[in-house]
C-alpha cells in the first residue's frame, strides 16, 4: 500500500520548511510572508501528487471542523427536508459542511447524536429539540459551543431560538372557520408539551372562548404519528365519535395529510360535511380537490436567520447568554376547503388579492 505523503514529506521532498509548507496548505502564505517561488513549488507539486491535507489533523491544529450539526425531527417531513436544503445550500457558500439526521422526537436518540456529533467536534449545532434534553442542551450552552434552536424553545434553557407566531396563527384559522359559520371545530393535534404545540392549542382554544363556542381536542401520540394506518384509524374514530363536527383543524402536516385520507375513506365531501384547515402548507394541499387552507410557515425566511444567526456566533465567537426569541409571522393561505356558501369564489378572489398585496408590502412575490 502506497504511504500516504505528510507535510514533513513534502517539505523533506522540496527542501523547504514543514512551518512553511503548513502555512501555504492554511493559506497563510502571504501573511507569514512566505516568497512566491516557493509558493508556487509547493502548490505545483500538491496538484503533481494529488496531496490531501488530513481534515482531523487540521481540526486539532486550528479547532475547527467547518462542519455544522443539524439535527431535526424527521427529514422525511417536506417542511424539515425544505429548511435543511436551504441551510445546506447557505452554510456551504459559507465554508461549512451539514451533517444532518432525524430525532424521531426522541431524547434517547438526540442524547446519542448529540454526543457523537460532540466526540466529532463540529463547530455549532441548529437542532429541533426533543422533551426531555435540557440537560444536554444546557452542557453544550456551557461548554461555549454556539446552539440556535428552531421550531420549538425548551422552557428553562435560555438559547437562541427562531420559531413563528404559532399561538396568533392558530388563533387566525380557527377565527376564520368561525368567520365562516362553522360552530363545531375540532383541533387534532400532538399529545405534546413542546412549547409549538402548546402555543398552537392555546391559540385555537382562544378563538373558540371568545366566539362562546366549545373546544373539542384529539391529542395523538407522536409514535402512532409516524405510522401511517394507526394515525388514519384514530382520526377516524374520532370523526366517528364525532358526527356533529363541522370543521377541523389540524395542528400539523403530516396529521392534515392523514386526517384527508380518513375523511376520504369515510366518504365525507370537504367542506359541505366537514370543512378543513392544517399548519404547515404541503404540495397535496394545493393538489387536493377541493384545495387545502393551510398555515404556510416562511421556510426561506426561517433558514435564513437559522444559518445567520450561528454563523454570527461562529464568526465572532459570540458566548452571549440568555434567550433571543426571534419569532417570525406565518401566513394563512385560505383556499376552498374552509369557504362556506355561493360566493365562495369572490371570498377566493378577495383573499388572493389580499395575500398578494401581504407579499408585495413585504418585498415577497
């Protein structure tokens, strides 16, 4: 097997100093003042050789990795996968690397990331955390290694966190069904504590206390969530449980997802039988007939502070404690699975007009 070359290698090759090889590979060259002639020797016998610096040798010599850990609930889920991508894509224009892997929402499985992504020494972590980790959220906080949380904040940790305005949007789709004329809306949603689901429970709950109207709530637990037929079957008996419902909220995608298939195969016409709304906006939203309501959470906008927001604490090296909410505004994109009577159309009509006039007063379109 053909050794692999070192810097003393080249060095000893080339008969300069392995100091001086070593600030050429870190691009110090110029710095260290280093004479272009042996410059350009060096680097010509890189590319002759096809010389590979060794990447935790360099780490150990600088304490850098370029590497950023992301960890997020599940990368299957089209409103993770899309915020991965964009940070993906940001980080690298940046000199960072993503690694990045699901949770599951599971404390188990995020204590072991957490700790191997430790032992592999990447600079910062973005994560959507599980219950139950404060702990180790609290060890990285202390060790100075920089944290931004997103979707969701761990009450008693005070970290960084980007999240959007999830009691408000919650609060704004049930008024809306209200505004519609419906009476009996039921919310399902996660049998969670994580402060989004709660804000998101606590905004339906308003809507309802203020119109005088009964709240009527199916928690599911987050393992029949990831199981496609348990989650169908639940919703499904709880329709059934249910008859007088109205309209229907649900508190996440993949919940409004399932929660179609149940009232299809229960033979229910959306929104004469039941009228429905769901967070997260999702392609089979837009391609349902009838069309979807849904809360359409800013992807790009959440990215975009997520990945600024770390490299700002790795570039400065920023040790600021406390919390910094950075809460960001979700929109309600209503369309016709929510619109009651025969001006459904010109209500259609008047709510794209308002959303694009939103877009344009915001710089979106």
């Amino acid at each position: 097997m053909k050794k692999k070359l070192s810097i003393k290698d080249i060095a000893r090759e080339l008969q300069v100093s392995p100091t001086a090889v070593s600030f050429i590979l870190n691009g110090k060259a110029e710095e260290k003042r280093i004479s272009k002639e042996v410059v350009k020797k060096v680097e010509k016998f890189i590319q002759k050789t096809g010389y590979k610096p060794n990447s935790l040798a360099r780490s150990l010599r600088t304490g850098k990795t370029n590497t950023i850990a992301l960890m997020i609930e599940d990368i299957a889920n089209p409103f993770f996968a899309n915020i991965a991508r964009l940070i993906e894509e940001k980080a690298y224009k940046s000199g960072y690397k993503i690694i990045y892997s699901s949770t599951d929402n599971d404390p188990v499985i995020t204590r072991e990331l957490i700790q191997m992504y430790r032992e592999r020494h990447v600079d910062g972590y973005i994560i959507t955390p599980s219950e139950g980790i404060e702990d180790e959220l609290q060890e990285l906080l202390d060790a100075n290694l920089p944290v931004v949380l997103f979707d969701r904040y761990v009450p008693g940790v005070e970290c960084d966190v980007v999240v959007i305005n999830n009691e408000q949007s919650a609060y704004k789709a049930t008024r809306h069904l209200v505004d519609e004329g419906y009476r009996n809306i039921a919310f399902i949603t996660l049998n969670s504590l994580q402060s989004q689901m709660q804000e998101r429970l606590n905004g339906y709950e308003k809507a309802l206390a203020e119109a005088g109207l009964p709240s009527r709530i199916k928690e599911l637990s987050y393992t029949s969530a990831t199981h496609n037929n348990d989650l169908i079957r639940h919703i499904t008996a709880f329709l059934n449980r249910n008859k007088e419902l109205d309209a229907v909220l649900f508190g996440t995608n993949y919940i409004g997802v399932n929660g179609l298939k149940a009232i299809r195969t229960m033979g229910l016409a959306i929104p004469t039988d039941l009228a429905v709304v769901s967070f997260d906006d999702h392609d089979v939203f837009q391609l349902n007939s009838p069309d979807i309501t849904a809360i359409a959470q800013p992807i790009e906008k959440i990215a975009e502070k997520l990945i600024t927001v770390l490299l700002g604490k790795l570039t400065t090296g920023s040790k600021s404690k406390g919390m910094r909410k950075m809460e960001l505004p979700a929109e309600l994109v209503v369309r016709h699975s929510s619109v009651k009577g025969t001006d459904r159309d010109k209500k259609m009509q008047s709510t794209g007009e308002q959303s694009k006039k939103s877009k344009q007063s915001t710089g979106q379109e």
